[in-house]
C-alpha cells in the first residue's frame, strides 16, 4: 500500500497520480542548496529515473526521486508518505548553477518538521558519495525503480 493505494505485485503506479491524491498536512516555500539539487539530476539522468534512496541515520525512511518530485516515505510503515519536495523553480537554474533552487515542501505527518533538514543533509551526502566514486555506498542504498 502506498498513500492507501493498494498496488498489486506487478502493478506500476506511477508516482505522480498517487502523489495527486494525498492532502498535504502543511506546505511551506523552501529552498534546497544548489549541491544537493545538481547531485539528484546527475543521478537521476546517469544512473536511473526514478530512483530510491536509504537515507543514513534515518531509520525506515528512504526519498524517492523523480524529475519534478522528491518524495520521503517511511518503509516500516508500507512506504507511507512523510513528506515530499516539489514544483522546483528552475527557471534561471541554468545560468547560476551555484545558486539555491526554490521550491515547495508539502509534509504528510506530524513528525516531518523534525528530520525535513537532516533528511535532505543525508540525501545531499549519498548522492554525492555516490556520484563521486570516492566512496561505495552500502549495498542497496542507491536503487534504480524499473518501470
């Protein structure tokens, strides 16, 4: 079950029309540094779309990344959602590829506020450790999704 979709063994949702039906508990303008947001599209467009990613030191919560939508779900509890970056303001993103990218954060639970900056730290750390090649992630932590 997925934000109280019941998918079936085969089934492929895609993510956006499961993402459309969840009503945000709070949604609040945010920026995410320009490391991080270039480390997701180079992994994105070298290693897969969409791809899962184990967050360290956060137990049970993985993101789930595609072009237009970060998506942090708790994996102990049937991938429910915890909160999700989206609608990124990429407009003059080419010509300052330095600068924070806009955004909008929308939380699920109760709890998000608390781990929404420490969440997107790790995210920003595996992403690059990944991308870098200095150091191997553990196994697993980087997953392409197969459509």
């Amino acid at each position: 079950m997925i934000g109280g979709l019941e998918l079936g063994e085969h089934a492929l949702i895609p993510m956006s029309e499961i993402f459309d039906k969840l009503q945000p508990l709070r949604t609040m303008a945010k920026t995410i540094e320009a490391n991080c947001y270039n480390h997701a599209r180079l992994a994105l467009s070298r290693i897969a779309n969409p791809l899962r990613v184990i967050l360290p030191d956060h137990r049970g919560l993985e993101v789930i990344l595609e072009n237009n939508l970060w998506l942090c779900v708790d994996t102990f509890n049937d991938d429910q959602p915890i909160m999700a970056w989206l609608d990124f303001d990429t407009r003059n993103h080419n010509q300052a590829l330095h600068e924070p990218v806009p955004c909008k954060l929308q939380l699920y639970h109760m709890h998000a506020g608390l781990v929404m900056g420490s969440a997107l730290d790790a995210l920003g750390i595996v992403l690059a450790e990944t991308l870098s090649g200095n150091t191997t992630p553990a196994k697993n932590e980087i997953t392409p999704i197969n459509k």
